[in-house]
C-alpha cells in the first residue's frame, strides 16, 4: 500500500473522531446562541482573511504533499489530519460590533414603501442635499487635513444654520476659501474677506470669516508639531472611529467627554468657535464618531468603514 493511501486511510479514522466531537460542540453552542446573539467569535477582519489565504493555499498543496516523497509518513498523517480539522474560513462579520451591524442588514429596508431606512432626522420632507449628505459624507472616516478644515468650519455654522442650509452653500464655501487648504486661508487679507462677507449667497458675516482664517493659521501650527492635522485629531479616539449603538434619536449625545476634551485643547491653541457641541457635530460628520441609528442601513456601512485596516500617514 503506497504513503498516500495509508495517509488517506489514517485521515477517514481520524476524521470521524473530528466529526462526533463537532456534532457535540454544536449542541452545546445552540445554547450559547441563545444567550449571546451578538456572536461568540472574537477576530480581527486581517485575521480573518490570513486564515481564507492561508486555508485556500493549503487546500491547494494538499495532494501535492500527499505524493511527496521528501516527508516522512508520521508529518504527512499529522498535517492531514490538522488541515481536515480545522473550520472553513468564516465569511461572517466577526467583532461583535461588526455583527451588530450585519443584524442590522434585514432592517434596512421600510417594509412600507421599500424605500431605504435611514435615521429618524431623515425624512420625507428632507431636502435632498442633506439626504445625500447623510448618505455619502456624515459618520465617514475623514482623514485628509483640507476635509477636516472644511468640516470643522462646517460645523461651526451650525450656531447660525442647520446642515441643510450648510450643504446647499458647501460649494460656494470651498471657492471662496480655496478648497479649504489651510496654507491658502491662512494668507486671506483684508481684501479677501471684504469679498467673502459681501457675497450675498455665502451669507457669512465679518466675524464669521476671520475666523475660519484664523482656525486656519492654528491649523499649520499643529501641522508643524503633529505632522498633519489629521494625526493630530485622530489622536483624540486613539486613531479608531468610536462606534456608537443609539436606536433613537434622543440616545444621541449633544457633546461627550472627549468632544469637551478637544474643544478645551483646540481653545487653547487658539482656535475660536470650537465649544464642545460644535466639535461633537464635528466629529460626528468627520467619522470620528458613528452616531447613526442602528436600523439606518449607513450604519453597517459606516462600521465597515471603522474597522477596515488603514495606515495613519
């Protein structure tokens, strides 16, 4: 009888033993079910595809090292029976936050009109600009310096606007301030602002855009010693996005402990119009934090987005 027969022969004994003692772990995981819906599994989503790789590679090499004379028997048993053994790669989400979200998946579509569940605050009478607004930008990891410029000064509007008013003048924003590169704002004159406070249509008053020049100037001061002003306000929820799980509306903080904690630092660098509420609506727009509802079908995907495997440059 050729290795390869003997091995197959080992790995049929050995496998039914694998098979009664999954039949067992699977009774009693019903159970745990029951009592941790959430999932029971902890991993990290490069964990999970290293194991996909690594278990297609070896389902690959698999006959090929049956055959190969260069192996002892006792290893070629002993790999056999490790690689019958081991679980398929999990296709799931796998974090329990992660799984949270994938529950969530069925609730996302209206069972009325069919039409996409988003948050309360979105509804039918919703101008469409903030709907896309909602959609595309808000609980979005941001992580270029101009972005974020933009959205703190954003944000800081929300003590005279709301969103809506905000995003239908977004555009005219970025052209009147360069697209919001700070090196750019920084060097805004008098000149400048006379034209920016008698546009009409921005509707920003004088106070308003010094300001937004201002903040800029603290800006390259914290590029100068952070490197970025994304290094610097990743750094306030230790470069991952806090994932929140509000169901209502009224679970939604105005301001947290670390929105309160930013808004003392940037005040005491200098930055104006950046109390706690405006950094918290800051935050929530920039991804640092995903405050959408859980049966908002931008919840999943926003986590999705949290938890991805990223370089912080």
């Amino acid at each position: 009888m050729s290795e390869a027969n003997i091995v197959r022969r080992h790995v049929i004994l050995e496998e039914n033993k694998v098979v009664k003692e999954r039949e067992k772990m699977n009774s009693s995981s019903k159970l745990l079910k029951r009592i941790y819906p959430i999932g029971l599994h902890k991993s990290t989503s490069s964990l999970s595809l290293s194991s996909s790789v690594s278990y297609s590679m070896s389902e690959n090499s698999y006959d090929y090292f049956l055959t190969d004379s260069n192996f002892p028997l006792d290893q070629k048993i002993s790999a056999a029976f490790r690689f019958f053994a081991q679980p398929p790669p999990r296709r799931e989400y796998n974090s329990p936050v992660a799984k949270l979200a994938q529950q969530q998946i069925s609730l996302a579509q209206d069972a009325n009109d069919g039409e996409l569940r988003r948050c309360n605050w979105i509804t039918k009478n919703s101008d469409k600009v903030y709907v896309v607004f909602h959609d595309e930008c808000w609980g979005v990891p941001a992580y270029d310096d101009n972005q974020l410029f933009e959205l703190l000064a954003l944000s800081g509007m929300l003590m005279d606007h709301n969103w809506t008013e905000i995003v239908k003048r977004r555009e005219l924003f970025r052209e009147a301030f360069s697209g919001f590169d700070p090196n750019k704002v920084a060097k805004m004159g008098e000149k400048e602002i006379a034209e920016i406070t008698s546009n009409k249509e921005i509707m920003l008053v004088d106070c308003k855009v010094r300001c937004i020049i201002d903040n800029a100037k603290c800006i390259l001061k914290i590029v100068r010693e952070f490197g970025s002003f994304s290094s610097y306000v990743w750094s306030s929820v230790n470069h991952k996005p806090v994932i929140n799980r509000f169901r209502y509306p009224r679970n939604v903080p105005l301001r947290t402990p670390k929105a309160e904690s930013m808004s003392k630092d940037l005040i005491k660098r200098g930055f104006r119009y950046v109390g706690p509420v405006i950094v918290y609506s800051f935050m929530q727009a920039a991804g640092l934090t995903n405050d959408h509802l859980v049966d908002c079908y931008r919840y999943s995907e926003c986590v999705n987005l949290a938890e991805r495997p990223w370089r912080h440059i």
